[in-house]
C-alpha cells in the first residue's frame, strides 16, 4: 500500500525541479522523519573523502569529523588541505578519537592516483569507506597527463584506478563502502565508449561533465556486480541543485535563476553522510541515491537505449586499459 510519504515523493520527483530544490529536500526529511546525522557515531570509522576542501566535499567532511570518523582527506592543493584540516581540528573531532589525515593527489593524474593509494595504504590499516566527490565543470577542455579529457580522467578513471588499489583493504574492512558523488545532470546523457570524452571542436563543459557522470552510475553497478560477495557495497547519488562554488563559477546563469531554491551545501551532502553512517546502506549494493531513496538511474528512454551489456563491457575494458589495472 503506497503511504503519504510515498505519495508525497513520486509527485515531487516527477517534475525534477521541485525534487532537486531545498523544497524537496525539506518535504522528504518531514515526511520520513530523517534520523539527524548528528545521532550517529562514527569514532570507529575511517572514511577516505576526495574533494574535501570545498563545497559538498567540505560539508561531509565537517560533519563526519563532528561525528568522529576518522578522515583521509585527498585534494590537489596542499595549502587548502592544511586549511581545512586546521578547521576541523579546532572541531575537536581528534579528542573525540578522530584523526584527520590529508594526502595531496590530482584525479585526474594517474601516476598521482598511484602515489595516493600507496600513502593511504601505509597510514592506515583499514579504510571503512571510500567517498569519489571530487568533481569540476570546466568550460573548456582541458587534458590530463596521460592525455585523457580532464573531466574523464578525474571524474571516471582517477576514481575507478584508486578503488582498484584500496580494493583488498576495503574487503579486509568489510563490511565496507565505496560512495560515488554523481550529478543529476547524468539523466540527460547517454552511455558511451566512444564518445565519453569530447572533441576540441565540439566541447561543451555542462554535457562532458553529464557523460562522465553517467559513466561513474554505470561502473558504480558494474563494481557492486563484480564484488557482490566481498563485503564491500557500492553506490552513488546525486545531490540536487546545491549552491556550491563549483555552480557558481561553472554556471552563473543557473544559479542567478535558480538561487532562492538551491540547497545549502550541507543539504547537498546529506546523503552522502547518510549512506556513510546508515546502516540501509549495507542492504543493497549498486543503487543510485537521492534524499535518501534508491532512484532510477534513466528517466528518459533515449539514455536507457544506450545502456546495453556491450557498452558496459566496453566501458569497464577500458577503463581497465587506460588505469593499467590487471583487473577490476
């Protein structure tokens, strides 16, 4: 029998836009009395985060030290990494018995990647959960050092290497986690192998980023597939429509239309938190998350065309090819 609450949330889901808002994210913690993040103890966790040093990375970070984890924060740049973990100490979270560690390390650069994981796996014994949120819109294409688009190699391949490399530490850990940040936007693209990284001539900032997204939701459900029996479970999520610095700078149009009704950052990251510290997230593997609810990963039937078996498979090959993982 469908409840209010049930109700309540396919009508707001259906028209997008009131779901993606603060408006939808306020009608669903009401109706299904979200537990408060703050109820949930985390001293025993150690929770490896990327892209700590703004926006969404930064919200979950705040609060998952203020519940004690302890945090492996990865970012490109040192300096912010310090600063923020200067934050968060004066939050008192290593009293508690967290510990904040930073490891400096570009997504988007492999050999980066490589160095990370080794440095995470020398620091620390086991690793909880790991949390994929780095993330940039560029409005130009930009290309990493292996000569891969920015976006794709940050956002697709630098995720996918280090969770090959963590692997054996997250099943010594389990029962573990490995979160995905998506983006909503990733309803508007297709899945794709060939065309996954855009051309000079036809690129376009908002749908490069759509496509990569799409593919993080898709090895997201390869992962959770292939590891089914490990212990570790797999999921990712989108946010909504947060006011974060990333939309300020990437989409100013949006965010001058739009801005009354974006989520706070920390509304933004609510989620994420709760599939960090939430035990429902242990029940499943391979779901895509919104407000706390298991979403459908297409909503129009274009996209849903182009996800076949063949496109999976090329996908995970190659992302097997260009990482240099013997396997996944």
């Amino acid at each position: 029998m469908t409840s209010v609450a049930d109700l309540a949330d396919a009508l707001a889901e259906a028209p997008v836009a009131p779901s993606f808002t603060r408006l939808g994210y306020g009608l669903r913690a009401r109706l299904d009395a979200w537990r408060p993040l703050d109820s949930y103890p985390l001293h025993d966790r150690v929770v490896v985060l990327t892209g700590a040093t703004s926006g969404l990375g930064l919200a979950a970070a705040s609060q998952l030290n203020a519940l004690g984890s302890s945090l492996v924060l990865l970012g490109r740049n040192e300096r912010k990494l310090a600063a923020v973990r200067e934050r968060l100490s004066r939050g008192g979270s290593d009293e508690a018995g967290g510990r904040i560690d930073t490891v400096v390390a570009d997504m988007g650069d492999l050999e980066a990647v490589r160095v990370a994981a080794e440095t995470i796996l020398a620091r620390h014994p086991r690793v909880d959960t790991l949390v994929h949120n780095a993330g940039a819109l560029s409005d130009r294409r930009l290309v990493a050092p292996d000569g891969t688009e920015m976006t794709v190699a940050s956002q697709v391949l630098g995720p996918f290497l280090l969770t090959g490399l963590l692997m054996d530490r997250l099943v010594d850990s389990a029962p573990a986690r490995v979160l995905t940040m998506s983006s909503g936007g990733m309803y508007a693209a297709g899945l794709t192998v060939d065309g996954l990284q855009m051309g000079e001539s036809d690129y376009r900032g908002a749908e490069q980023y759509a496509r990569a997204k799409r593919a993080q939701v898709t090895l997201t459900e390869i992962w959770a597939q292939r590891h089914a029996d490990s212990g570790v479970v797999f999921h990712s999520l989108h946010p909504g429509w947060a006011d974060t610095p990333g939309v300020r700078t990437s989409l100013p149009t949006f965010r001058r239309l739009t801005g009354p009704f974006l989520r706070s950052p920390e509304q933004g990251a609510d989620t994420l938190v709760w599939l960090v510290a939430d035990d429902e997230a242990l029940k499943a593997s391979g779901l895509f998350w919104h407000d706390r609810r298991p979403r459908p990963t297409h909503r129009l039937p274009q996209t849903r065309a182009t996800d076949t078996p063949q496109r999976r498979s090329e996908l995970w090959e190659w992302c097997l090819s260009r990482t240099g993982l013997s396997d996944g």
